[in-house]
C-alpha cells in the first residue's frame, strides 16, 4: 500500500505594510480552505495551521518577516503556488490596507 502524499513548499516574504493583519489573515485561510491540502505555516520555529485565522493571528508577521509555507495533499502544490502569489501580491491591500483592484487573483486556477 502506497502512501503517496504530494509536498510542496515555499519561502514567502510579507511585504504590505500592515503586516499580516485580520484582513489578510482571513484572505488566507479563505484561499487555502478551496484546496485539498493540509496547508502550515512555519516562523521561528513555530507551525501554523494555515486554515485557522486563530493560529495565523498569533503568528504576528509584520512586514519583513519571512515564512514558509508547507502543504501536503492533493492540491499541495497548487496551494501553496495561490497563496504565495497572494502574499506577493500584498494581499491586494496598499499601503493603508485599503483593497485594491486590478491585483493577482486570489481564486485557484482550475
């Protein structure tokens, strides 16, 4: 019996300038929640569960700090490519965090 689990991973920097607060959060969880993956996220040491906007929030990225993303599953590889486009994409936010338009999708290409 072969257990065959697809892992994809990636290193993301936060760049907007709010850092990873409640809207980008739930951006996230939000994206990563359309994929079949067990999606982590890893700072300092710590794992995340990147589908939990409680974990992502104690995690306190501020812009500049660097993480890794990690998926397992089916869509591993797929998820982990959303949400790192997501955070380059500085979760469409400006410098405000007020949404802009016209930035990198944050629905699955499918």
């Amino acid at each position: 019996m072969s257990h065959d689990t697809t892992v994809a991973r990636r290193q993301v920097e936060i760049t907007n300038a709010l850092g990873l607060h409640l809207r980008p959060a739930e951006k996230f969880v939000k994206l990563a929640m359309r994929y079949q993956a067990d999606v982590r996220v890893y700072h300092n040491g710590n794992q995340f569960n990147g589908k939990s906007i409680l974990d992502l929030m104690t995690l306190v990225a501020e812009c500049g700090t660097r993480l890794e993303l990690e998926a397992r599953g089916p869509e591993a590889e797929a998820v982990v490519e959303a949400l790192a486009e997501l955070v380059s994409a500085k979760f469409n936010e400006n410098e405000n965090g007020d949404a802009t338009e016209g930035q990198a999708h944050t629905e699955p290409a499918r």
